[in-house]
C-alpha cells in the first residue's frame, strides 16, 4: 500500500490510522505501514499532499485536496473523516474588538468563496456538491468524539512515537508545530 501519514501531531491522523487499521484489516502497525517506506513523521500537513502530487504516494491520510491531481474521493458510500473546525471568541478574551472583525472576515463572502475549501454558509454553493455537515459518510460528529477521550488520545499518540519516533523536521514559521512560531 503506498500509503503516507501526515505529522503524528495531528490528532486527525491519530483517528484516522486506526480506522483505516480496521477497514484494511491489520491487527499491528507494522501490517498497516508495510511498504510505505514511512519517513519520521514531519512537522507538516503539507508533506503528504507534496508524496502524493509527486506520485511518490498514492493516499495522503491527514493532509487536504490541494490541486489537481490532488482530489478527494467520496460520494459513493465510502465513509471518510472530515474535520469541523471550531472557531468562538472566548468570554474572557484581551482583544473582543479584535476577534469580533476577525469572525466578520473569515465568514465574509470573499473570504468564504476564494481562502477556505470548505465554506461554513449555507447562502454560498459549497465547492462540491453538499456541504460537509450534510454528508453523511463524512462522520463530522466523529473527530470531536474521539478528541473528548484525551486519555485515549494521548495514549495513541505515544504508541506513534515509540513505533515510529518523535516528529521531526524543520521549524514552520508560522505553524504551530514542533516549533511553534520560530
């Protein structure tokens, strides 16, 4: 299977390998990464969509479309996970005045129709054909649920790093990553 992970950071890959464990019916890591040729897990999202826009994979689990030939395949029945990104301004915050104008942009019609793939309007033709929230092999309601289980999710993410090492790479100027913001 030439299948490639995205940073071991990412709490999607961490739901994913599992799922992905149980449809290809491997009962250890070793049968699910057989013949990856598996490098230590990067800092970013974006190695995976680069392997497989350079064919040097053929599945990138964690990462997003990106360009053609870089697609996502759905819509006939196969289950996948899609991640609902949560955004609020907290009761508390330094800035209110600051966070208020940035909810404004980031759900303006500009910003919605040419920065985000997904848009969270429903007065704006999503770029599939449905929004994500009404697919229903998109398992929205999935991430969250596996996230309120932090003992789980720790305890997965350190089994990844036994197995297959700490994240490693470079530092990501503005990503968070193993060197937030240097």
């Amino acid at each position: 299977m030439k299948l490639f992970f995205a940073p071991i950071a990412a709490a999607l890959t961490l739901l994913a390998a599992p799922v992905l464990a149980v449809e290809e019916e491997v009962k250890t890591l070793d049968e699910l990464t057989a013949g990856s040729g598996l490098p230590p897990w990067p800092t970013r999202a974006s190695t995976a969509n680069n392997l497989v826009t350079a064919q040097d994979k053929v599945i990138g689990v964690g990462t997003y479309a990106g360009a053609p030939p870089i697609v996502y395949v759905g819509g006939n029945g196969t289950e996948y996970l899609t991640w609902g990104q949560r955004l609020a301004i907290l009761a508390k915050a330094k800035h209110p005045a600051a966070a208020k104008l940035f909810m404004n942009w980031i759900v303006s019609t500009e910003v919605q129709e040419s920065v985000v793939l997904e848009t969270v309007r429903t007065d704006i033709a999503p770029s599939g054909s449905s929004h994500p929230w009404e697919i229903s092999e998109a398992n929205l309601d999935a991430f969250p649920l596996f996230m309120s289980n932090r003992a789980q999710v720790e305890a997965l993410k350190q089994t990844f790093a036994l197995y297959f090492g700490e994240v490693q790479g470079e530092p990501t100027p503005g990503y968070l990553g193993v060197h937030p913001g240097l």
